[in-house]
C-alpha cells in the first residue's frame, strides 16, 4: 500500500468513527524519505492549517532539522493521532491540549505503522514518549531510557528525541536536546 491509499484509508475510516467530525491531520513530506518523523498529535494550529508541526514546535522543528542539515522537505513528518486530543477549558471554555487518550492511540497506531510501512525509511525519528511508545508498542517506553540512542524496531533504525515542544515549557532540556541532535547527525 502507498502512502496515498494509506492517507485515504485514515480518511474513509475516520468518518465512519467517533472522530466524523474532527480535523484529520495527515502527515506530509516525501514519499520516499529516509527519515521518518514522528510527533504525538496536532495542536491548535495544526488543527487550522491541517498541516503537521506549524506553530511554535514547527518552528523548533525547523531549527532543529537545519542543526542535523536537513529540510522539512527532505522528511516525511506525521502524528501518531491525527486529531487534536483536548479538553475544554473550565476558565475559558476553549480546547486546551491534552495528551491523547488510550481509544485515540488504539484508533490511529496502525495506521501509522501502515505509514512507516508505505514510507519505508531508513531511520524513524520519534518526537516525546507517546511516538516512541506507539512505534516500540510498549506502554511503559520513557524517552528518557532512549532518546540520543539508536534501537532497532520495525526492521528500522530508530531514534528517539524528547519533543521539540518540550524545550519550550522545560528550559532544562535545551543542551540534552542539542546533544541529541548532534548525535542524530552523526547517525544520518
């Protein structure tokens, strides 16, 4: 299957789920690249544009593919969850991120697996702990046991990050972040 039946298969079944009436996020980039990226679901902007990684984690994902020398176009990027999991704030009463739920991951994970699958590459990249979760099918995987390293699964090479958002709401793991870049470079 290639990735556009894929796409079209999250598409179909969807509508026929709980999310009918939810923004789908599909993943993007080139269909034949080497590096596979994985986030855990849109945020609020990926949900208006229905494009992956906009926003502030975009724009650290950007930097952080310019650190390793490589485009967003060079990459294929995609969500675990392909909706926006929220709750909705009780100050405000708008949607406030949330990570996604247990009948979200069983919904979306094999789709995603069926994604790798069409993309084929030769190093999936996973972004936080519920990527590499999704990927290594184990619950209890922390990113902290595996980010910087190199695993194998899938019959691929994969390499785990903390997420770029998270250098955001925690500055602590800003040189960790950049040391495990500069490991993922020497991989690619």
């Amino acid at each position: 299957m290639n990735i556009d039946e894929v796409n079209k298969r999250i598409i179909e079944d969807a509508k026929n789920s709980d999310y009918k009436d939810r923004v789908i996020v599909l993943g993007e980039g080139k269909k034949n690249a080497k590096i596979f990226m994985i986030g855990e679901a849109p945020g609020g902007d990926e949900e208006k544009t229905g494009r992956p990684f906009v926003g502030k984690a975009g724009k650290n994902l950007s930097e952080f593919l310019e650190i390793v020398g490589l485009k967003r176009e060079d990459i294929y990027i995609s969500n675990v969850v392909k909706i926006r999991p929220f709750n909705l704030s009780p100050k405000t009463g708008k949607p406030v991120n949330r990570t996604p739920n247990r009948k979200e991951l069983e919904f979306f994970t094999p789709y995603l697996i069926e994604e790798i699958e069409a993309i084929n590459p030769d190093i999936i990249v996973t972004l936080g702990n519920t990527s590499l979760r999704a990927v290594l099918n184990d619950k209890k995987a922390v990113i902290g046991d595996y980010h910087g390293k190199i695993t194998e699964v899938l019959d691929k090479k994969l390499f785990a990050l903390y997420h770029p958002a998270s250098i955001i709401y925690n500055r602590s793991l800003k040189d960790t972040y950049y040391d495990d870049l500069d490991k993922l470079k020497n991989v690619l």
